[in-house]
C-alpha cells in the first residue's frame, strides 16, 4: 500500500540518481516557491512524481515533493486561486494558499503514520520481491483503528509546543492506512476531538484522511466543507 494516493506512472529502471536529477531538470523546487495557479502547480506535482519511483518518492530528499503533493491537495480542495511551497530556509509555514477572498494562509503540515514505519524500506521491499508478499487481514484494520486517536493527539501537542506564530494553520495529513470504510463516523469525530491540543494554537486546524478535508477548528465542518475565516 502507498503512503500517499498518487497516480499511476511508469517505472523507469536504471540509476535511482539519475532518474532523481531527471525529476529536478523538470521543474525544480525553485518553480514550486514562486505563486503557482492551483491547477499548474497541481499538473507540475504530478508531472515531477510520474517520473520518481517509489523509492525515490519517499526518501529524505524528496520531502520537499511530498509537502508540494500535500499543498496541491488541500488547495484544491479549499478552492484556493494559487499556491506555493515555503522557501527552503522558511520554517515557519510549509506551504501558502491564496484563497478566493484574497486573504493568503500559511500552513504547517504534519503526517500522521504509524511510529517506525519506513516507506523507502518498504518499496525497496517489494521492488525485490515483484509484488506484495503480505497481506492486508482484519487484525491489520483494527490495529490501525485503535492507534490513530493517540497519534493524532500526540502530533496536535508536538506541533503546539513547538511555539508557532498563532496566524499559522495547521493541516495533519492522516497516513494511517485503510480501514475499509469502517468505523468511518468514528474517526471522522476522532479527528476533530484528537487535534483539540491545537485548538487556539493556529489560526485553523485541518485534517486530510481517506481523500477528504476536514476544517477540526474552528467551527469543524466534515468532509469537502469548509469556510475560510
């Protein structure tokens, strides 16, 4: 299973650096911190993951793309005019979104995954066994069910007390894996009660979990709706 939906692309053989600097001739991340329409910025992000592995896409100097991935995502889905990564040497926001009534927002992300996991070492992994050698049994969807409020939580406290400017929201990307659409009323109450650390910290709160936005704070809304404020 992939960390992150991302469509489907040839896998290119060869030299995992070479396809890397191949990706960066394309549009490097420069391209991706000037203001971007919604849509370019968008078909720019798949454009660069299409010609990445797997492994390439989830190892440390990549993050950069994935953050992209991630502001691509919630633009889209905010409806926001434009939008760009930070600077490298920001560290502050991760990503700003200019929204249709004119007010820019700077967003912090954070993905939620299981503590330990290594996505790198999981396709190198399969792109040596050919296809997945696992399975996916029940016992897998309850383990992922039952660990997801504390590892929400425990981001919401972390990225608290890391002190950031109050203007700042906060948007934490749930990476959990699939629960199969159950427990899905849930979780969807989870994500709002889980990130109440947060609350009064960032100017919003968001979640991101199976394909949908969710605004947790202030005045939460479930689902694609959302009110920017």
């Amino acid at each position: 299973m992939r960390g992150l939906i991302l469509p489907s692309r040839s896998r290119t053989r060869g030299s995992p650096l070479d396809q890397t600097r191949d990706c960066y001739r394309m549009k490097p991340r420069v391209f991706f911190e000037q203001w971007q329409a919604t849509s370019v910025f968008k078909r720019e992000v798949i454009q660069v993951e299409k010609s990445m592995t797997e492994v390439e896409y989830f190892s440390r100097q990549a993050k950069w793309l994935r953050e992209a991935h991630l502001a691509s995502i919630f633009a889209q889905k905010t409806g926001a005019k434009r939008v760009r990564l930070a600077a490298n040497d920001v560290k502050r926001e991760d990503f700003e979104v200019l929204l249709r009534n004119g007010n820019a927002m700077q967003v912090q992300a954070a993905e939620a995954i299981q503590p330990g996991r290594k996505r790198k070492e999981e396709y190198l992994r399969l792109a040596e066994l050919g296809s997945w050698a696992e399975r996916d049994p029940v016992e897998n969807w309850l383990e992922r069910r039952r660990a997801l409020p504390a590892i929400i939580r425990e981001i919401a406290k972390n990225k608290t007390a890391k002190g950031y400017s109050r203007s700042i929201s906060l948007l934490i990307y749930v990476n959990l894996g699939p629960t199969y659409g159950y427990w899905n009323d849930e979780i969807e109450v989870d994500l709002i009660e889980c990130t109440a650390p947060a609350r009064g910290q960032f100017r919003t709160v968001w979640a991101l979990w199976n394909d949908r936005l969710y605004r947790c704070w202030p005045t939460p809304f479930l689902g694609l709706r959302w009110s920017s404020q």
